[in-house]
C-alpha cells in the first residue's frame, strides 16, 4: 500500500512540474516529425511511381492505337483479310452488333431469359 501511494505521490509532483510535461511535449512532437518525414517519403516514391506508370499507360495506349490502325488497313486492303472490317469494328465498338435471335436456336426454343 506504501508503494502505491508514493508511485501516486510521484506521478502528481510530475504532473503539475513544467519540465516533465516539456519533455514529454518534445518527445510527442519529435515522434510525430519522424512519421511526418516518413509519410512524406512514401508519398515522393508513390508520386514518382505515378509518373512512371502515366507514361507507360500512354506509351501503351499509342501502341494499341497503332496496332488497330494496321488491322483496320490490313483489313481495307485489296487482299482477302483474316478478319473482315466490318467485325473488326464490332470487336472493338465501333459500329452496332446485330442481335441475335433470341427465340429459335438449331430448331428448339430457347429457356426464358431472365433479366434483372
């Protein structure tokens, strides 16, 4: 019992003394500079890695361009194309697919469709 009460004796001469709180204050704000320049670290990393990737993306968005861009001629050519242009177009959007028949398939009807 004698113990607790001098640990409560000290803990309230260390409350109410400026230099403990001080310290305490600069310890608190030391550990939260050393997690702000931390965080501000990762963010200069992460923003780097974001430049990087933009411009991958891009590079790699002209190359799909271009490589539809020659499908598209190659399939315009005189020569008889491996895919048509027409489904060419209806592969990547470009022109309405026709529905299929959504009543008679190879004789039999189909189940009800259920649509949500």
């Amino acid at each position: 019992m004698e113990l607790a009460t001098r640990a409560m004796d000290f803990a309230s001469r260390a409350a109410s003394n400026n230099t403990v709180i001080n310290v305490f204050l600069v310890g608190a704000f030391a550990g939260l500079a050393v997690r702000s320049l931390n965080q501000q670290r990762q963010i200069e990393t992460l923003e780097s890695e974001r430049a990087s990737l933009v411009n991958t993306n891009k590079s790699m968005r002209q190359t799909m361009w271009d490589w539809k861009q020659k499908l598209y001629s190659e399939a315009e050519s005189n020569n008889k194309p491996i895919v048509p242009l027409s489904k060419l177009k209806s592969i990547y959007g470009e022109v309405p697919t026709l529905p299929q028949s959504a009543g008679i398939a190879d004789g039999k009807a189909s189940a009800t469709k259920i649509v949500i």
